[in-house]
C-alpha cells in the first residue's frame, strides 16, 4: 500500500500542517478517509464546494464541457464564460466581470482597477487604499499589505505601499484615515472570516458606503468567502442594503474548481482596457460551467433554507455547554469555545465530523445544501465534544 503521507511529506512545500486524515471518496455532505470511515463535512473544501461533494448537476455541466472545450484562453470567446458574466451581472445588478483563478487573484484585480480609477479621476498619488483591522485578503505580496493582521506580515517585507489600516465599526476613525491620505478605496469583508467569523455592525456599513459616495472613493467589497449564498443572500453586502463599486468573489462560485472574479459596477464598468489586466487561466470554459451550474441554483428558496438551516444551528449552540458565543451569519459560523478551537475540531473529527477554525473559534462551512439530519448530527457531536469536562 501507497505511504501517501510519506510521500506528501517528501515532496510537497511544507506549507500546510495537515490533519492526519486522507480523504479517498464523498457525496453531498459525506466523505470517506482510506479505511472507509465517514466523516460529515461541515467545512466545504473551506467555503468552496457549495453543492457539497461530487454533486451530480455540477459533474454532468462540468463533463460535459470537457468532451467539447477544456480551453483555449481569452484571444477568443467562449459561451460559459459569456453567459456566467450575464448571470453574475442580472443576478447583482453590477455591469461587467472579469474572471482569474482565486480570491487572491479577484482581490488584486480590485485594488489595481480601483488604483486606476483614482489616478485617473483624482492624480496618480490616489492610490491609499484603507482596509481593515483583523481583515484577511489573501496571500500575494499585495494582498498580504491589504490584509489588517501584522502577524502575517513579519516574514515578507517590504510589502506593497499604499495601504492604511483602521478599525473595523469605527466609522470615524475609517473616515479619518481615508481622508488623511490620497484614498483611491475602502475596502471590506461584510465578516472577517478569517479574522473569527465576525460580522460589521450595519450602521457602520451603510455610514461607510454613504461616505464612499460623497467622497468618490470606491467602495470595495470581498465576497471571495462571504459570496454566492453563504450568508442566505447572493452576496453578503446584500444583507446591508448598500451598493459597492466593485466587488471580488472566488471559492464557492466554481463549486469545487478555481474560479475568482472581480465584479465591476457602474463607476468601474470601463476602468480596465484591452492589455491592461489579464489572466491565462481566467474565464476557463469548464470552471465556468460548473459555476453556470452552482450559480444558477442558489435562488431565493435555497438562500431561504439558508437561512433556516442558520437559526437551527445558532439556536442549538448558543448557550450550550462549553460554548461561550456563537457568530457569523447564514452557514458561515463560528464558534467561541471554552475548550481550545483546534481541540475541539481535533475531537469531533475523531467522532465523524470535519470543521474548521477561524482565530480562536470553530468554523462552520457546510455546504449550502447539507440535509437538515446531516446539519444536526453533526451539531450534536460538537455540542457533545464542547460539553465534555465541562462541570
């Protein structure tokens, strides 16, 4: 028999501290480790594989792309790539798309289109873009500098110039920093996912988003985990009822294959010109059917069953024993545990079920479809590991 961990040690970047489990098999919200033992995914490939597992409309959309068209780059049109770029924009009310691989990718794309669109409306120094404390938006070099944690910042500097961060719900120190420098944008996760599943306070949303609009500053959102009926709406700015000028989203959007975008609204529509961005793999036809396929389902009754299947879960959790708080919204979740989070999902994976940690908190993100039974079991188990010891 094969030595996989043996050989992934070897040759694969030390870059991951996997957990001791290899995963061979699944359906929906079930996956199989080598010996056969099942285990209920409650972290979805962390927010990506939206219809859970080898989930039947998406395989026939994506097989059946790949017997006509694996590629062929953006020098020509292809019909998944036009018609998810319809979908995206009918579905927002935003004007134009742009596609690439990864959140982090959709997140550069955003912070050069809004560079671009301050030098030139304002000069070529509007190029500050203010973020958030405890923000998290990925892992290039330029991203890295969005992001609001210092710790990821230790071993890769310099990082890129131009980005001020200030506190998340503090509108006037946000409005503060933006005006104390040449701000081209803000830019904000609706929840800090990575940063503990914490959601902003909607005042400050809707403050934010009016000052944007006063001050033509572009207001950036990052739905890369927050996107594509995790929050039981589309995107989770609709939840805020305000209207960003350009959005990135990536992980459940391709259901289980890479996929980014960055979405343009009516300000940025023709920020970017033919030659000034790009992306080989960007558009690719079989990531894009098999997002026309994730996309085309996530309607007002799934995002309602979100919503349901949320409230089963935070009313179950909150007050439980060895639970201290419970966050996020829609069937993205975390959990403040007395026990240590890495603890937890150490033993609940023991028992049969997979969750994530964000910070110090458990993550919960099950796929937007997982049977109400599958939901509870697995929310019984955690709630039995976090009881444990507890007097």
């Amino acid at each position: 028999m094969t030595d996989l961990k043996s050989i992934d040690k070897t040759y694969i970047a030390n870059t991951y501290a996997r957990f001791p489990l290899e995963l061979i098999s699944g359906k929906g919200s079930i996956v199989k480790d080598e010996t056969g033992k099942e285990y209920i995914d409650m972290g979805s490939g962390i927010g990506v594989t939206a219809f859970g597992i080898a989930d039947d409309v998406w395989k026939a959309a994506v097989s059946e792309q790949l017997g006509k068209l694996q590629h062929m780059s953006n020098l020509y049109y292809t019909e998944p790539c036009a018609l998810l770029a319809q979908m995206i924009c009918e579905k927002t009310g935003m004007k134009k798309v742009f596609f690439c691989n990864s959140g982090a990718e959709a997140n550069e794309g955003m912070i050069k289109a809004a560079r671009k669109y301050a030098a030139e409306k304002k000069g070529a120094d509007y190029y500050t873009i203010v973020t958030l404390e405890n923000s998290f938006h990925g892992r290039t070099l330029t991203t890295l500098a969005a992001t609001g944690q210092d710790h990821y910042h230790e071993l890769f500097q310099p990082l890129t110039p131009g980005f001020v961060h200030a506190p998340a719900n503090d509108l006037e120190a946000v409005k503060k920093a933006a005006l104390s420098n040449k701000t081209a944008g803000i830019m904000i996760e609706c929840i800090q996912g990575e940063g503990g599943v914490i959601p902003l306070e909607e005042d400050f949303v809707k403050g934010l988003a009016l000052f944007c609009k006063e001050q033509d500053i572009l207001l950036m959102v990052d739905e890369v985990q927050t996107g594509n009926g995790r929050t039981g709406k589309l995107y989770a700015y609709m939840n805020y009822g305000i209207e960003p000028d350009i959005i990135s989203t990536a992980k459940g959007l391709g259901g289980g294959l890479p996929l980014g975008a960055v979405i343009f609204g009516e300000k940025t529509e023709y920020t970017l010109g033919a030659g000034e961005h790009g992306s080989t793999f960007g558009g690719n036809p079989v990531c894009c059917a098999g997002a026309l396929s994730i996309l085309s389902r996530i309607d007002d009754s799934l995002l309602a069953e979100v919503k349901q299947k949320s409230k089963l879960v935070f009313d179950a959790l909150q007050g439980a024993k060895g639970v201290e708080a419970v966050s996020g919204m829609g069937l993205m979740i975390g959990v403040k545990t007395v026990k240590p989070a890495a603890e937890v999902v150490k033993e609940c994976m023991e028992k049969g079920v997979l969750c994530l940690t964000a910070k110090d908190k458990v993550r919960l993100l099950p796929a937007l479809n997982i049977p109400e039974d599958v939901l509870m079991k697995a929310v019984e188990t955690i709630k039995a590991v976090c009881a444990e010891d507890e007097a």
